[in-house]
C-alpha cells in the first residue's frame, strides 16, 4: 500500500502558546463551557479561579474583606491582601509556570497550586484586566483574550493592599452565557462557611459566619427535621458537622483547602467510611453501613498540602495522604473519628440514643423493602426498559474512562443528558432530533403520581417511578447516576406545569440529592413561531414574540404551539442542541423541602390557588392574543 509522505511532515507539528492552547482546548482548563444554567459551567470557574486567590491570601493572614461584583457580563473581584509583586504583574497573569503556589512556605494549604487558573480566565475572557495595589503603589495591565493590550506605568496610591481583577467572559466561547445569582451566592456562603470571619460583600450584600460548618449545617437543614442537635467538632486541619434528619438520600458536603470537591474524592470516602466504623464500635453492634449512613447531613473539611485534584477544575480530591510523609487520608479522618465524635456520643447519651433510634429505623425500611425491591427489580427487567421506556445515549456515565483521553471523558460526563417527557409525539420528536451520543429520552405514560407524603414503598410499586429510578440508576444512591443532567420536558400548559411539579415532587421526596447536587432542569421550548417568507424566529415568551412582529414587520404568519409534539424533529433539534435552553430547579439555601412540597403539593391553600389561578390568567391571554 502506497503511503503520502507528503501529509505528515515537519510542517504537521505544531507549537500553541499558552493563551492559544487554552483558548482551543478549554475543557482541560474549566471543564464544561455551557450557558450559565448549570452551577459548574465555565463562567463560574472563572470566577471561582479569581476568588480562591484572594481565599488563599485570607487563609495566610492577610486582608479581611473581599468584593464581588456581577452584571450581566462585567465581573469584578477586589481583595485587601498583599497585592500581586508590581514587577510581575504580567507575568503572574500570563505566564504559565509563574506563581507564588510553587513555593510550599508561602502557600501551604492553598486552594489553587498549578498556577494556571488566572491564565485561564484572562484567555478567555475578551476583555481582563488586574491592578495591584501595595505599600503604596500600584499598577495596572489589560488584556484582550489573553494578549496585553495595555501594561500602565508604576504610580502612587492612597488605596490599601490588594489586587482588583475585572473580566468579561469571551461570548465566542460561552455562547449565550448568563449568571445565575444563586449559584454566585452558594459559593460565596461555602467560602464563609470554610472561613469564619471573612467578610464578603457581593453586589452590595454582606456574607460572613461565625460559626464555620456549624452554620452551613443549619441552612440546609430544617431544625424541626433533626434527629439530633448538630454536631460540631473541630480539630487541627479538619471541621466536622452532621446529624441525621427525616429525609431520604445522603447529603455529605465535602471541602479541601476551601475547595468545594462537589465529586468527593479520598476525604469523602475516608468520612464515611470512619463514621460506619465509629458508631458500630459505640454501639458494638454491625450495622448495616447504608442504615447509618441513610438520612445523614453532614460536612466535613480538611487541609491538605499540596492536595491532588483529579481536574483542573478541582471537584474530586485523588490525595492519598494529608501531607508527604503524612498519615493516609482514611487514617487521619477514621482517628479523628474514632476519637472526638465517640467522646462527644459518652458525653452526650441523648443524642447517641437518637442517632440509634434512627439507624434502627431505617434498618426496619429497609428489610420491609427488601421483597418490594426484589418484585420491582424483575418487573424492570420484564417492561424491557431500554427499549420501551429509555432510548439510551450511546455513552453514558457508568461506562469505564478510557485511559488515553481523560479530559474528553470527563468532558462526555459532563453532558450526558437524559430527557423525561410525556406522551408519544413529544418522545418522538425529541428522539429523532437529539445527540444519540450524549442525550437519552425517558417517557412518562400519562401524569405521574403524586408522591408527596408517601413513603419509599411507593417507589417500587408505582411502574413508573420504578422504571424512572431504574434509568436513572439511583436506586442505590447517586454514586451510580448516569446522567449529569436530568432535562424535564413537558409541554408549556398548565398540564406540562402539572407534570413538572409532579416530577419534582418526586425527586425532592425520594431523592433530594438530584436537585441539592444541581442536576435536574426545565426545558425552555419556544411558545411561537413568528415568521415571514425571509426570516423565521422562535420566542420562549410573548416579550420575544412582540419583538419579533416588530422586526418583520407587517402580518408575518404567528404560529403558538400548544404542545412539544407540534414542533417537527428538525425545528426541535435546534432547542436542544448548543443553543438549548434549560432552567435549573434550584433549592434556596434556607429553602425546606418538606414545606415547599406541602405548599404545592399537599391540600389545597388558599395561597396556592391564588398562584394557579394568576397563572391560568397569564396562559389564558397569551392563547386568546394569537388564536
């Protein structure tokens, strides 16, 4: 066989600099691009990269207070540290390799360590820009997708030490982006939470706390659903706070060196794997580990030095030790344990006495499902559920990495995607239009059951939230989940509206952790159809439909689609593709969870039919402007 030396020569090698590597291989950087919708999207890693440089200046000791500003596109990050060196301003911006990380005395058990997370924002960002202040001085330099465009002049200044970052994320690489604000604010309480006493101000609104992981406990819990008071327990290097309350799941928040590790890593299993040994050696009885475990909240911090993440993006913890030459990650957290949480349960039998009342009660749960679950399992296997009921994606997240090429593995996680839609033409129409390879589609027969107030039980006797759990593959906590992003796509009515609460109420009774976790959404599908014989334009709102009318001018042709079935596979395909949109069902931190669902779900409020009825009106005349 003849070979074409010609297409691989010296010409085919090629040498990226840093901002063109970064700018054309992103992911490797700040993981997915995405829109905003999702709470580890890109936009907030750039910010979070800016922010944990002033954490790490906090944690050395230097400057209290930190600034964050958010508008629709400009973001701005001041802190009262030291101040970046003046002579190397630049350097530390745009260089990669340079930083102050690499010397282990002057950042111990800091947040960022390779000295690439400024670097990456300023690549792609299109417009960044840093100022150091220090010992009266100050410096300014500006970028445009990482090339300077402007370095300024040494100059004198009354303001305090510190640096001032602004950015605007480049929209050629974050199409369409958006910030959500809650998400801001959840990352901005876990840095106050792992930091008492820093003070935060964001968009004019102050965030502290006083009491580190004690008062991230007590936001997300609702104090009438603890078994027990939290528990709170400090040591050199880690932060422990738990208690078991009445809900379904396991929710373990786990940090190191004030990085979120939302993936958990060798910290979390070490946790939860102490915390089993523990109480079974309290009590000298061999619990079944998912009795003790069940119902927990907890959260647990540590630091670490020189901690291995397993990305950039820093949401997995791979350390096996809390230091070189240290004591291994499961011996320090299991002796801390072993130690403080027993001594804390001999001092305080009540609370040891509920915390066993507890575990014994989801011990009897669990042998009452075990029959339950052995039926449900073989039903799922009878429906044929990967045929009828799921039209799978051909990779999905229970698949083994594939050890050449991690990133893009990662990657994939990342945007599996599975869709839970009702009826067959909506089905249809998402089947043939989607990403076979990333996007899979579940179909409800008919409104699911309103699960709100029952128990457990329910889930494998009901078909399909058995078979919706089975897809899933949550029957056995979220360490199975298959799909990073759980799309609800119901049509936009007051029966879709219907569907989605039902939907909702399921996961937040049975499995809060999908929507706690940030993967459940709504898909935002287009209202009308506005078009001439030039120009065709989709509205998610009667806003974007005047607007539209404006822009074409006189009678285009208005289409309202009463339904997802109305819409063809080929228009489809163009709303859940890049350009999709997805709203995320999002939790407020103090929100709980029992009373949102006896809100909406239970018996009828006088608040609640105010809310359907406003909402009828709001559809009723939108339908009659364009009937």
């Amino acid at each position: 066989m003849a070979i074409n030396n010609n297409t691989y020569n010296e010409d085919s090698i090629k040498s990226l600099d840093w901002k063109e590597h970064i700018r054309l291989r992103p992911g490797m950087y700040i993981g997915k691009l995405g829109d905003g919708s999702s709470m580890d999207d890109g936009i907030y890693i750039l910010l979070k990269e800016v922010a944990d440089n002033c954490i790490d200046e906090y944690m050395q000791g230097f400057g209290k207070r930190i600034e964050i500003k958010v508008t629709d596109q400009l973001v701005s990050v001041r802190d009262y540290g030291r101040g970046i060196p003046l002579g190397k301003l630049v350097d530390v911006v745009s260089k990669i390799n340079t930083g102050a990380k690499y010397d282990s005395k002057a950042f111990q058990k800091s947040v960022g360590l390779n000295g690439v997370g400024t670097k990456a924002v300023n690549a792609l960002s299109s417009f960044f820009s840093v100022t150091a202040y220090r010992d009266g001085k100050m410096k300014t330099a500006s970028f445009e997708k990482g090339n300077l465009l402007k370095e300024e002049k040494e100059s004198s200044t009354t303001e305090d030490n510190g640096t001032y970052v602004e950015f605007t994320p480049d929209n050629t690489i974050f199409r369409n982006y958006h910030f959500v604000h809650e998400y801001i604010e959840n990352q901005i309480w876990n840095y106050c939470f792992l930091n008492a006493g820093l003070q935060i101000n964001f968009n004019g609104r102050n965030f502290v706390s006083k009491n580190g992981l004690l008062d991230l406990l007590q936001r997300k819990t609702n104090p009438d659903n603890l078994r027990y008071p939290i528990i709170h327990l400090k040591g050199e290097d880690i932060e422990l706070a738990l208690s078991h309350t009445g809900d379904y799941g396991e929710d373990v928040y786990s940090f190191v060196n004030g990085q979120h590790t939302t993936q958990g890593g060798t910290h979390q299993a070490a946790f939860r794997e102490g915390f089993v040994k523990t109480v079974r050696d309290f009590f000298k009885k061999d619990y079944d580990a998912a009795d003790i475990r069940q119902s927990i909240c907890a959260a647990i911090a540590v630091r670490v030095q020189e901690p291995v993440f397993e990305s950039q993006t820093k949401t997995k913890l791979g350390s096996q030790n809390v230091a070189e030459n240290g004591p291994s990650m499961k011996s320090f957290i299991g002796d801390f344990l072993g130690t403080e949480l027993n001594n804390f349960l001999h001092k305080n039998p009540s609370t040891a006495e509920a915390l066993k009342k507890r575990i014994e009660q989801s011990e009897r749960e669990r042998k009452e499902l075990t029959g339950i679950r052995k039926l449900a399992n073989e039903r799922a296997k009878k429906a044929n559920l990967h045929n009828k009921k799921l039209r799978d994606c051909r990779y999905h997240l229970n698949d083994e990495a594939p050890t050449k090429n991690k990133e893009e593995f990662q990657q994939k996680q990342l945007e599996s995607t599975i869709f839970i839609t009702e009826g067959d033409s909506a089905s249809g129409s998402i089947t043939k239009s989607r990403n076979v390879e990333s996007q899979a589609v579940f179909s409800l027969r008919g409104k699911p059951l309103n699960s709100y107030g029952l128990t457990k039980k329910i889930v494998y006797e009901n078909e399909e939230f058995n078979l919706l759990q089975h897809a899933l593959n949550i029957e056995e906590g979220m360490d199975g989940l298959r799909y990073n992003n759980i799309v609800i796509a119901t049509d936009a009515d007051v029966d879709g509206m219907h569907i989605r609460l039902l939907i909702m109420t399921f996961f937040l009774q049975f499995f809060p952790d999908l929507v706690k976790n940030g993967h459940v959404y709504i898909l935002q599908t287009p209202l009308f159809r506005v078009r001439n014989k030039q120009k065709t334009i989709y509205c998610y709102n009667d806003e974007e439909r005047q607007r539209a009318i404006m822009e074409l001018g006189t009678k285009p042709e208005i289409t309202r689609f009463k339904g997802l079935g109305e819409i063809s596979p080929e228009e489809f395909a163009q709303f859940i593709g890049d350009d999709i949109r997805k709203d995320p069902v999002l939790l407020s931190q103090d929100a709980q969870i029992q009373k949102l669902l006896e809100y909406y779900m239970g018996k009828n409020t006088p608040q609640r039919q105010g809310f359907i009825i406003d909402n009828l009106v709001i559809e009723k005349n939108i339908m009659e402007e364009t009937a």
